[in-house]
C-alpha cells in the first residue's frame, strides 16, 4: 500500500517538462489508469460546472425583487394564505403594487380565491405554469418600478402614500419547486399538524433532499402553530435548526375574519351572525376539527356537523343527507338553521349552494396570522420582508 502510494505521489509530482521516460519502468502501468480517473474526474466536475452555468443562464431573473413561498410537503402548509398575508401587506402598507405568480393547479379554486380578496386593489395575479413568461406579460403591461427606488427604510413606509400601479414586487406561489426563477427571498412552509408529510424520518427517505432546503430557505414558518401542543413545535423547530440553525422560524395560524353570504359574496357579515343559532357545518377539507372548533368559538346554540373527505365533489345524494340534516335540526330547534362552509369548499364547487333554499350558507373567511413567538414577531416578519426589497 505504502509503495502504491510513492507510486501514485511519483508520478503526480513528475513534472510536465520532465519526460515521463524518466519514472522507473514499474511506474508504467500505473499511468493509463490514473489519467483516466483524473479524467473522469474532471469530467464529472466539468459537467458540474456545465450544469451550473446552464442553471444560471435559464435562472430567469425579473427586475423587481422576488418573494418565493414554498413547502416541502403536500397542502394544509398555508402557503396561499400567507401569498396573501404578503401581498396586503406590499399592497396597503408599503404601498407598493404586488404581483402574484401561481401556477393554478388544484382546479384553480386558490387561484379563484386570491382573484376574489384582491378584486378592485393594486394586487395583480399572474396565473400560469411558465412563471417567467407570466411575469414578464404583467411586467409588459403594467410597468414596473426598480426596488431602490421604494422607501428601503421603515419610516420611510408609513411616509409613502402614493400607491403606483406599477409593479414592484413578485410574490411566487410556490416558489421552492421553481428554481429556474432567482429569488431575493425565499420563505418555506411547514404544516405543523403533520410537518414532513407522510413520510418519516429516516435517513435515507425521500425527506433527506427537501430538508436540506432549508438551507436556501431565509425564513421557516409553522403553520397551524395554534393547533398543537407546545412540544410538538419544539421538536419541529430542533429539525429544522438541525438543518439550518441560523433560519428564523416563525409560527402562523389562521384566524377567522369574517363571513359572506353564498352568491353574494358582497354581502359580509360578522363573525357574531351565528351567535346562538343552530349551526350546521358542512365541510371537505383535510382538517375538518380546526374548522368546526373555530365555529363553536363563536357561540352558536348548537353545532351539528357534516365531515367529507378532502376535495370531495358534492354529489346528488350529499345533497339530500345535508337537507334532512337541516330538516331535523330545524324540528328539533323551532327554528332554520344556518350552513356554514369554507372558503375553500365554496370555491371548488359554488354551484351545490343553490339547492339549500330557504337555508342560510355562510362562508367563513380566515386570515394568516403570525404569532408572537420567542423574538420572531409580525413586524420582524415584516422587517425581514422589507429587506428583500433593499
Ligand atoms: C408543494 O405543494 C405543491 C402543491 O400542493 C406540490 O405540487 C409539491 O409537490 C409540494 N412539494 C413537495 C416537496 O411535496
Ligand atoms: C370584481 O368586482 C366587480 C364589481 O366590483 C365584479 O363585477 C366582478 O365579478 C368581481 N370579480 C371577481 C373575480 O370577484
Ligand atoms: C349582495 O349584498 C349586498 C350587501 O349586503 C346588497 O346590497 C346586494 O343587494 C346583494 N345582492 C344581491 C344580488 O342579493
Ligand atoms: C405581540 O407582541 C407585541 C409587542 O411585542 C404586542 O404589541 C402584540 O399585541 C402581540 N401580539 C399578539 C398577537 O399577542
């Protein structure tokens, strides 16, 4: 081994000028071989590099700064909601004009969703699966604004009052899967009522690549962080350290605002509508017991409730159960009860609502909130916003 060694040293030492006659004949064979694996490796590195550069050329960069909300696991994680959160905020505080850019999947109904909240304000939302070419048709149409030329320092925020149509800020919806955009902000979602999905933690399971993201990400943020107990979140967030121990880790959670009457979504009421009345809660989402405790937080006489599974498509016979349900809760009461559904289930199917007549439906609206949390408040969530902008 220790000859093998002198050997290989010989002869990387050998100088270029000096023939390589020069070596001691048992030196030879060893010569073709090493030159390819020095090749190989210089392939191997060479095709990195290649890799890299193309990476770079395809990394589309938009000249106004980017925002990119992302997850590491399959829905619940409040990406949407916090798209939004970021939005109002760049929308009616800084007073600059946002752009969203989402893909749209999920038969678009987040997509509906975000187009309703921001109708009539400087929000503009891009939908499409070629984010670039997306942003690029807005950025066309609308102008846009450089960053140095927004207020980079906070007081100079509440001073601006001029909110500009052009554009001055990307918002990507989902953003950690998209990586040929470049992002000056990179925020990740985790679901903390089931942070890495379905899947456990094993050392060679598919969580190992997604964890590691968290070593591009420049903040972490637990959603749902209400909804479970507080050593739950402590083990979420020694995870996430043990990846990245310098990311700021934030906790959210979703905070009804209001409700609006199906089919008038004009028409808003508040959250003390249903104050003792008999309530019947009609849902198809992944976490039906967040919903219908925020309901009975609200007072009603009586809540009865109707779970579907996630994404389930009312059908015929859904229909009828629901109107003998309501049926039986306005015998038992003396009085009509009233439907209550989310926002998300109003939007995957708002036809199924017209058959509830002379029933009320109301649909409940929430909003992201960020949660007082060991020094990671909204406004350092807000300061750290504004510095992707500087
Ligand atoms: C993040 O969510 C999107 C949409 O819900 C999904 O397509 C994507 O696969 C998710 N990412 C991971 C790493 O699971
Ligand atoms: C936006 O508001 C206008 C009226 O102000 C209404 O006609 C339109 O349907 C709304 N669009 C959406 C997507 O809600
Ligand atoms: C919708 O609600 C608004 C506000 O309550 C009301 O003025 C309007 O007449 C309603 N529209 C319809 C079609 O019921
Ligand atoms: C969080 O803390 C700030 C002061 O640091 C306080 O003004 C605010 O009301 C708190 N928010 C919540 C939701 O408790």
């Amino acid at each position: 081994m220790e000859k093998l060694r002198r050997i290989i040293n010989q002869i990387a030492y050998t100088p270029t000028s000096q023939s390589l006659s020069t070596l001691p004949p048992l030196h030879f064979p060893f010569i073709p071989l090493l030159f390819l694996s020095s090749s190989l490796y210089k392939l191997i590195i060479s095709f990195r590099h290649t890799l890299y550069h193309l990476n770079f050329i395809h990394k589309h960069r938009l000249p106004v700064p980017v925002i990119s909300v992302g997850n590491l696991t399959w829905g619940g994680n409040g990406k949407t909601p916090m798209v939004e959160f970021v939005a109002n905020w760049f929308a009616n505080e800084v007073r600059v004009s946002p752009l969203i850019l989402t893909r749209g999947y999920g038969g678009a109904d987040e997509a509906k969703m975000l187009q309703r909240h921001f109708n009539g304000t400087s929000v503009k939302i891009g939908v499409g699966a070629n984010r670039a070419a997306t942003a690029a048709s807005f950025l066309n149409k609308h102008g846009f604004i450089y960053p140095f030329d927004i207020a980079c320092f906070e007081e100079s925020v509440q001073k601006s009052r001029v909110v500009s149509e052009k554009i001055g800020v990307a918002i990507l919806d989902d953003g950690m899967q998209h990586k040929s955009m470049f992002r000056d902000l990179e925020i990740v979602m985790v679901n903390a009522l089931s942070p890495w999905g379905n899947c456990h933690l094993l050392p060679y399971g598919p969580l190992r690549e997604p964890l590691t993201s968290f070593n591009r990400a420049d903040a972490a943020v637990i959603h749902h962080a209400d909804m479970v107990p507080e050593e739950s979140l402590s083990i979420i967030e020694s995870e996430i350290l043990d990846v990245n121990r310098f990311l700021p880790i934030y906790l959210s959670a979703m905070t009804p605002s209001h409700f609006f009457k199906a089919g008038n979504t004009s028409c808003q009421l508040r959250l003390g509508v249903i104050y003792g009345k008999s309530v019947l809660c009609v849902s198809a989402i992944g976490s039906p017991s967040s919903f219908v405790q925020k309901i009975e937080k609200m007072g009603p006489l009586y809540v009865d409730r109707l779970d579907y599974s996630d994404h389930h498509q009312f059908q015929e016979e859904d229909i009828k159960m629901i109107k003998a349900r309501l049926e039986y809760l306005s015998y038992k009461f003396g009085s009509k009860p009233t439907i209550v559904m989310t926002e998300k289930d109003y939007d995957r199917d708002s036809k199924i609502l017209g058959g509830f007549d002379p029933y009320d439906v109301l649909v409940l609206c929430c909003k992201l909130r960020i949660l007082n949390h060991s020094g990671c408040s909204e406004d350092s969530f807000k300061k750290l916003l504004i510095r992707s902008m500087c």
